[in-house]
C-alpha cells in the first residue's frame, strides 16, 4: 500500500494580511496530480486543515473541492484528524457522507481506528486538555503538565493495543497534531500548549510502525527517527520558514520504504538583510515577485525608512515587513522583539491575551471565532 502523509494545510491563513488561497489552490491542484501519478492509496492529513476554528468561505470551499476531486479519483482512501487551530464539530459536520466515499473525519478524541485494508490506522487528532484530564483548582503547573504527558502516552499506548487486535500482522501506523521534544519549531506556531505543556518524547510512538505527525510546520524526521516524522506546512506560513523544502511524505508498506516528495513553490517568500549605506544595490538581488521581509542594518534609527525600502523595491516586488538591525546599545530601547500589532490577526491578539493570562482557551476561542465571523459577514453583507 502506498499512503502520502500531509499536515497543516491551514487553508484560509494570511501572511500580513495577504492571502494565501491562490498558493493553497496550487498545492491541491498538485496534490490531486501526485495522488495519481504516485498511485497513492491512501491520504493521511494530520490536523489543522484550515487556519481558523471558523475559516473563511473561500477556504471551506478550496477543502470541499479538494475532497470532490478526491472522491472522483476512486482509488484513494482518507483519514483526517483536527488540528489546533481546527473547530472539531466544524470537521465532524459532514463525516457520514464522506465516509461513503472512504473519506474518514475525526475531530475529537476516542478510540479512532481505521482498517484501511493493508494498514490499521489509529486518527488522533490534537488532544486538549479537556480530553486528558479533569482540572481542578490549585493546582501546580508542574502537576499539570506531569498529568497531560503521562495521559497523552496512555492514550496512545491504548490506541496500539487496539490497533494491534485489528491487525495481526498488518503494519499499523499513528496519527497526531502535538509537539514531540526535539523537534524543530518556526515563528508560524504560536497557538501551542503553554510552555509546551503537552510535549511528549518519540518514544510514546514505540510499537508503531509509522507515525504521521502534524502541528509543527518543517518538515524533519524525530529523535532520528525516520519512520516518526513531521510532514511539515505545504506552504510556508511565516518568513523563517522561506528558506524550508516543503514537502509531503509518501509510505510504501511493502518494506517500509520512505520518501519525501517537494511541494512545488507558487508564491517565493525571501528574508534579507542589507545594509542602510548599499541599500539599493542589496535589494537589486531580490527575487521579482517574491514577498519580503527586510532587515536594515543601521548605526542609528531613521524615521523614513519604510518609504525608503519601498522605494528601492521599484515595485520588483513586494516588501510585506521591515525589521531594523541597531547596535546593542540602541536596540533596546528602539526595537520591540515581538510582533507589532499590525501584524497580528484579531483572532492572535486574543489568544496572546489568553495566553498571558494563562487561561484554558479552546472554548473561548471558538466562540471568539464565530463572533469575529459574525462582525465579518455584517461588515460584508
């Protein structure tokens, strides 16, 4: 059987306010081609489909199409599990039709196995703590975190067991949207348990004989482990990721055999940094029609830099932030190390706010969500 592992799709997702249907659109058009060419049988999406607990229309359509196209092919099975950024019962919506044509959707938790004939799937989508554990009040973070950990591997120590009793001898593979220690992060993922308070080690993966992860956007082996592995983004959601190979993973059960195959790139994302005295002459090597993320080096703050930069771009293309590299001595007090707030989404700024409050979120940012859609669509109506 040859199964093609994909993760953090994030369909709906903006980069400074621009967006990124068109990329996305792209990478489904080749996806649908890969799955053909590569006579795959079967897709594993490992969570975080879209961006937003309610993402936009435009993006609920690119996924329904997506799946329309699947379902024509005939030959190819899914499995799809909620991410983080996912609204479980928004997923769930629609899985008994879906599972008519071998679609299979799981948005909460449970003993989701799936018998996909040559394999035994165990879909975990993100597990919140909700799931893991019953809070109460006064506790240490260190008990809760303690508890989380121990709960996580449990569960999937329970979901090998029943694996295990479907297949026999069959290879059995997990699923999961967290973050595995070891791993390798970008600036794209902020909304992670707090101070990763639901990471794990690779060996909670023992038993499996391949684990299809999501939740971190570059792609990359575990633990040097090459059969625990981070599909990574299809597109790269931030500028540290402009210079990552995205990339899907494909599985050929017949040995085990893996392979990583390069998403195609629509849209080039280039981070550089110039010099304020040769400003002109660093940028003259840009890539046209790239995004950028600029970073001047200078010996003391200008005011009119912005316009500046925008003018050297000449419009070759287009320049999305502009950072300042200052001496120590004025770095501190000039330059804020965060994001501005312009480049926060309303949807960032609460849960940053949630965050620093340390307060449990996924309900609150799912009624968030539907009011901010709300205010949207009467602004649009």
């Amino acid at each position: 059987m040859r199964i093609l592992h994909t993760a953090d799709w994030h369909l709906g997702a903006r980069l400074v306010e621009r967006e990124r249907l068109t990329e996305h659109a792209a990478f489904l058009d080749w996806l649908i081609d890969t799955l053909r060419k590569e006579k795959i049988d079967a897709l594993l999406l490992s969570g975080d489909v879209f961006d937003a607990a309610n993402p936009p229309q435009d993006a609920v359509g690119l996924y329904f199409d997506f799946l329309k196209r699947l379902a024509d092919l005939r030959t190819v099975k899914a499995v799809i599990t909620g991410g983080n950024h996912d609204s479980a019962s928004h997923l769930n919506a629609p899985r008994e039709l879906l599972k008519r044509f071998e679609v299979h959707v799981f948005g909460h938790a449970g003993e989701n196995i799936i018998d996909l004939g040559d394999v035994v799937v165990a879909a975990v989508p993100f597990l919140r703590e909700r799931d893991l554990r019953q809070a109460t009040a006064g506790e240490a973070m260190t008990d809760v975190q303690a508890q989380v950990r121990a709960a996580i591997r449990s569960h999937y120590s329970a979901q090998l067991t029943a694996c295990r009793l479907r297949a026999g001898k069959r290879p059995v593979i997990a699923m999961g949207h967290l973050t595995v220690l070891g791993a390798t992060t970008s600036d794209s993922e902020r909304d992670i348990h707090i101070g990763n308070l639901g990471a794990v080690g690779a060996d909670v993966f023992a038993g499996f004989d391949y684990t299809a992860l999501g939740h971190l956007h570059r792609p990359q082996q575990v633990a040097g482990l090459e059969t625990v592995r981070y599909s990574g983004s299809p597109v790269a959601l931030s500028f540290s990721e402009a210079a990552d190979q995205k990339s899907v993973v494909v599985l050929d059960t017949q040995g085990m055999k893996i392979e990583t195959l390069p998403v195609p790139v629509t849209r080039l994302l280039t981070r550089v940094s110039v010099s304020r005295g040769t400003l002109d002459a660093d940028l003259a090597n840009v890539p046209a029609a790239s995004w950028a993320e600029v970073t001047v080096k200078l010996d003391a703050p200008e005011a009119d830099l912005d316009r500046q930069v925008r003018e050297a771009a000449a419009g070759r293309f287009e320049v999305l932030k502009i950072l300042t590299d200052l001496p120590a001595a004025l770095a501190s007090a000039w330059q804020h190390t965060g994001p501005t707030l312009s480049e926060l989404q309303p949807r960032e700024v609460f849960r940053e706010l949630l965050q620093e409050k340390q307060i449990e979120g996924d309900e609150l940012s799912v009624v968030f969500d539907e009011l901010l859609a709300i205010r949207e669509q009467n602004f649009t109506a």
